[in-house]
C-alpha cells in the first residue's frame, strides 16, 4: 500500500500523539508498505500562536495539493479535527480515495463532555475561540473508516452517525517495549501519585477538593504530582497538607520508570481523555489505577483491573482510596489484574490490526 499520513501535531516520537503516529508509521513501513507521513513542521507556513483553529485546515489542505498529490496514494490517513477541510475536498476530487480518520481523540466528543460536566471551569472555550464541531463533523463524515484509540469516543461516533458502524475501529495505544514485561513489587510505599498538566480538564478541582481530606486521615501517606512543570500546585492545598505533598516539575523517561514503581496508587480522575498513557504506564508498573471511565479507563472492569469512579466529582475520589487505603490486599489484587491487562499493548499486534483494517478497506 502507497499511504500519506497528515496529522495536526508534531511526529515528536517524545510527546503522547507524536509517538502514536510515528509508531504507527514505522511499523507499516517495515511491513513493506509505503507510508509519507507529515506534520507541522512540513505544513505550517509559520509558527503562529493565534488563530490556529482558523488557519491550520487551509494549511493542511494547501500543503496536500501542492506537495503530496493524493491522487498517487491508495489510503489517505488524516490525524486531528482540523484536517476537516482537506477530508471534505478529498472526497469531492477523489471519491474513490480510501480516507480515514485515525484519531488521537474526537474533539466534538470532547466539547460534548465538558459542556456537560457538573465541573466548574472546564465548560466553555475562551470567549474567542469558536466550536468548529460542525465542520469537524464534516470533516468526520467524509471518512469511509474511523479508528480511535479508545472505546471511550465510540457510542458517541456511532450516535453520530459519522460512518458505519462497522467502520469505527478501536485500536488501543501500544506501551514502548520496555513498559512490558517490567518487574514488579506490589508491597508499596504509601504514596499516590498524579502525573500529566495541571489543568481543569484533567478535574484537579476534584484533586483539589478530595486529597487533603484524605491525607488528613491517613497522615502516613503523600502525594507525588509529577510533569507539571513551573506551576504551582502546591498553592492549591491547604498549608496544613503540604508536608504531605511532593511536587515533581519533570522526570526522564528512566526516572519517570522509577517513580511509577514508587506508587501504591496512581490518579487519574480527568473530565475527558481520548486515552492517557500515563494510565497504562502506571498499571505497567505495578501501580493501582484510580480514575474516572473515560479514555483507557473505559474500557476496564471496576474492581477487577482499577477501581473506577462513578461520578467526577467530590467525594468519590476520596472514597475510593480509602477504600483501596482500608483494603491492602484488594488493591494489591487489582494493581496485579491491571498488570496483566495492559501486557496486551504491543505494538506489533497494533500494527497487525491496522494493517488489516486498510487492507480491508482497499
């Protein structure tokens, strides 16, 4: 197969979706398909700091007429919502084209889920910025196949509509090797840990509202909040728990190994995640998951393989690591199953299922 990828993101193999798209790449490429995968760095007239959402699709379709010529390609292989215009001029030129969108997250599911959280702070986009969900769904519709990279955005793209629902595809994000197979403990420090920005999207108004209390009860236990860089998290706690918290700004991927292994529990309660690798790293590393059912999340069993939350807000993250906190041997059980379960993330039989479903669709 002759494929061009375009993506709205870096093929930065060191960031989430940078890696998602350059490993998919390489591991077509060494099946002997042909694969021209391009990025900003390739599209982008200049680096721009405005205005993205209004300029980005010009862009990307631009750049594919003039330098690409789609028409020589068997599948065409879009990443992002803002590829929605050149989706819809592909399906007008070339109908015969097979188009689909690989997504890291579906942004109008996105918008969905914060409008209607009961999360204050995370409803609306600043008042500039505009819901381009509607061309985003055009954009969607103009695909014969979508694959996500979690069943979290799939009720919503079938409801949508989008394409048939035997064409919305799942493909779990695959672990680098060296996440698999790791050693671990499962007698653990007493710590939790959080890792990833800070920001209101992530429900640290829930992190904000639930950890002191908890710490305050369990003064023998901390909480580790790593990769936030120069904020200052610690300015959200009250003084009285901050002996208790430990604020990380960055850690080496080697270093980042080494603080997993050091959790008893790792948090993820975010308001939406299309995945959150730093879920399955977690579980990877003998960590017991403690999140909301969203990206990854959303496909594990409550009490089997993580402790799920039923509602984002307070106090159900409180209540369940108490509950995990009460129960050693509980939570030793479900970091062990979580273990088990992410194993399964290899890249080679990630590359095997996509390799199939675009054969397929030829």
């Amino acid at each position: 197969m002759r494929i061009l990828t375009i993506s709205n993101t870096p093929h930065d193999p060191s960031q989430g979706s940078g890696y998602v798209i350059t490993g998919f790449a390489e591991g077509l490429r060494e099946c002997g398909h042909t694969v021209d995968a391009y990025g900003p760095d390739d599209w982008a007239w200049t680096d721009i700091q405005r205005g993205r959402r209004y300029l980005f699709p010009i862009m990307i379709a631009t750049f594919a007429f003039w330098h690409c010529r789609p028409e020589n390609y068997d599948l065409v292989e879009l990443w992002g919502g803002p590829t929605w215009l050149l989706a819809i001029c592909l399906q007008w030129l070339y109908p015969k084209l097979s188009l689909v969108h690989h997504s890291n997250g579906i942004e109008q599911h996105r918008v969905v889920v914060q409008q209607e959280t009961p999360v204050a702070g995370v409803q609306n986009e600043r008042w500039f910025q505009r819901d381009f969900s509607w061309l985003y769904d055009r954009g969607l519709h103009a695909a014969d196949a979508i694959v996500t990279v979690s069943t979290y955005d799939v009720p919503f793209l079938i409801d949508r509509e989008f394409v048939p629902r035997e064409r919305v595809y799942t493909i779990e994000n695959p672990l680098p090797d060296f996440f698999l197979g790791q050693t671990v403990q499962y007698e653990r420090p007493k710590r939790i840990g959080f890792c990833g920005n800070w920001i209101p999207i992530k429900n640290t108004q829930l992190l904000r509202d639930d950890v002191p209390s908890f710490l305050r009860q369990y003064p023998d236990w901390t909480f580790s909040v790593v990769g936030i860089g120069d904020t200052d998290v610690k300015a959200d706690f009250p003084d009285d728990v901050h002996s208790q918290i430990e604020v990380i700004p960055f850690l080496e991927r080697k270093e980042l190994v080494d603080w997993y292994h050091s959790l008893a529990i790792f948090t993820l309660p975010s308001i939406y995640e299309s995945f959150g690798m730093v879920m399955t790293e977690a579980m990877a590393c003998g960590a017991t998951l403690v999140a909301t059912r969203v990206g990854f999340a959303s496909g594990l069993s409550h009490g089997d393989n993580a402790y799920l939350l039923t509602e984002k807000k307070s106090s159900h993250l409180e209540r369940a690591l108490t509950a995990l906190t009460d129960n050693d041997e509980r939570r030793r059980r479900i970091a062990r199953r979580g273990y088990e379960r992410v194993q399964e993330l290899r890249w080679d039989d990630a590359v095997s299922s996509l390799e199939e479903i675009y054969t397929r669709l030829l």
